[in-house]
C-alpha cells in the first residue's frame, strides 16, 4: 500500500513512517522541512497553510499527523492555530478527495473531552469541551476533529483518532521525566513534582499499531479512542517509577481528592472494530525507566 504521512518528521509521524516501511508499505513523507525526516524514503515539501497544493495522486491512504502546536496558551495564537490546525486539515482533505486517495486518517486528541476529575472512562460519544483549558490549540483541534468526522465523500474513508497521552522510551514526557530525574538524584518527590489527577498514558507503539489497523480495516470509520486502558493518578504512577528505582523513601505520600484534568478514555469501540489491544502501562513504563 502507499501511504502518505503529514508531519512525518514529528514526534507521531516519525514512529508511524518507521513501523509502515519496516512492514513494506510505500511511504512518502509529507514534511515541513526534510531535513529534519529521520528514514529513507519518497519525502515531498509539505505545509499544512498550503496543504491544498500537495499532490496525492496514486496515494491509496493519508495520515495526517501535522499540527500547529505555539509556544504560548495565549489568546493571539488562536488565528494561527485554526488556519493550521483547521484549514489546514479542510485543505489537505480536499486534496486527498481531488487525487482521489481512499482512506484518510486524522489524528486528533483525547484531550477535547469535558474535564473530570473522577476515574470515570468517556466513550467516543462523550461532551466535547476545552473550556476548562480554554488554549488556542485545544480549541482548534477540536474543531478540526470535528470537520474531519463530518466531510463529505462517498469514496474517501475518513476515520478520527483520538490518543490519550502518548510516552515512548527513549523520547521524554514531561511528568515521567521530572519524577525519574529527581529519583535518580537521590530528592524525594513533593506534591507539585506530580500533581494530583487521572493520568492516561498510552504507549506509542500502540497508536502506531491503532493507525496501521484502521487503515487494513475498511470497516473503520468514525472516531477511536486510543488510551493505555489503565488510567492511574499521577501520585501512583510517580511511586511506582520509584519502586522501579527501588527508592521508596522518596515517594510521596497520598494527596487527596484528584484535580480536575481530562478525562480517561474507554477504548471499548478500538477494542471490538480491529481487536486494539494495549500494552501493560506497567510493562511500558519499565522499558521507558530501562532507557532513562
């Protein structure tokens, strides 16, 4: 098969681009700079503001892994997130229905759920909200989302996922690396080193495994949740990176009620469309620990 990876010299593309030439599909590379794309193979200059002018012709599938991410929550990023994160999706979407691509894959977040802060998991059908955390990119991914799961074209299957957050090993995540550089130093983790709220983790292995399965399936449509399937506080999966380390003076004690976060994420409809089968958050987090 040959696909088409927006983004693919980002965090997500990168991963997905690997997985799919070490299974011989045909990958072409759709980046921002080429430079920066880490595997050999077809790489095309993309933008997602020019998204329109990118030819797809011959692509039989398109993941579309680009996103505006801005250094700031500030409200003056809300203008550029859109054109990149919403137009940018309608312009790349176009493209794929004009070349006539079959299947395209957008990747959206878990994170434009309503908040909670109970270990209650939400379905694919639950209230989307960001006002809880009302910053230009959530706001734009959502809407982009939400275009996406509502474009219209009888030959183009457009399927929405929606991954918790993601960590892989070797690469850094912001609460799992703070927590193992002060276990590793020897400082015993405090209640601001690891808040107080529901975390779902998700292996990166298992949203490349997600993204290479929906596009096999052609029954798959509509939105995935893509979650670890095993949400845990933050408090609880800082302790166990210090049982890891064997360092259990230096876990923190229980904080409490959980904040407000995002909410968790029921993979059931993954599960039961093309068999999503997570890994063990424990098996995952000992190979992130093994390469710190």
């Amino acid at each position: 098969m040959k696909i088409a990876v927006s983004g693919a010299s980002g965090f997500i593309g990168t991963a997905i681009c690997k997985e799919l030439l070490k299974q011989k599909h045909t990958v072409v590379a759709l980046a921002r700079d080429p430079l920066k794309v880490q595997f050999s193979t077809e790489i095309k200059f993309f933008l997602l503001e020019e998204a329109e002018d990118i030819n797809l012709s011959g692509i039989d599938a398109v993941i579309h892994t680009a996103a505006y991410v801005p250094k700031s929550e500030d409200s003056s990023e809300d203008h550029q997130c859109m054109v990149m994160n919403l137009l940018g999706t309608k312009k790349i979407l176009d493209a794929s229905k004009r070349d006539g691509v079959k299947t395209f894959v957008h990747f959206s977040t878990g994170n434009i759920y309503q908040c909670t802060n109970k270990l209650e998991k939400v379905s694919e059908t639950f209230a989307i909200d960001t006002n809880f955390r009302s910053i230009p990119y959530l706001r734009s991914k959502a809407a982009g989302d939400d275009f996406a799961l509502n474009y219209k074209c009888k030959d183009l299957r457009t399927v929405v996922l929606r991954p918790s957050t993601i960590y892989s090993p070797g690469t850094p995540q912001e609460l799992l690396q703070r927590v193992a550089q002060k276990i590793k130093n020897e400082i015993k983790l405090e209640p601001e080193d690891v808040g107080n709220y529901y975390l779902d983790l998700v292996h990166m292995d298992d949203v490349v495994d997600a993204t290479i399965a929906v596009i096999a399936n052609d029954k798959c449509s509509g939105a995935y949740n893509i979650g670890g399937d095993e949400p845990g506080r933050t408090v609880d999966i800082a302790n166990l990176f210090c049982f890891f380390y064997n360092k259990r003076k230096l876990m923190v004690n229980n904080l409490g009620e959980p904040e407000l976060n995002h909410a968790v994420l029921d993979i059931t409809k993954a599960k039961s469309d093309f068999e999503y089968k997570p890994r063990k958050l424990s098996d995952g987090l000992k190979q992130y620990y093994s390469l710190l």
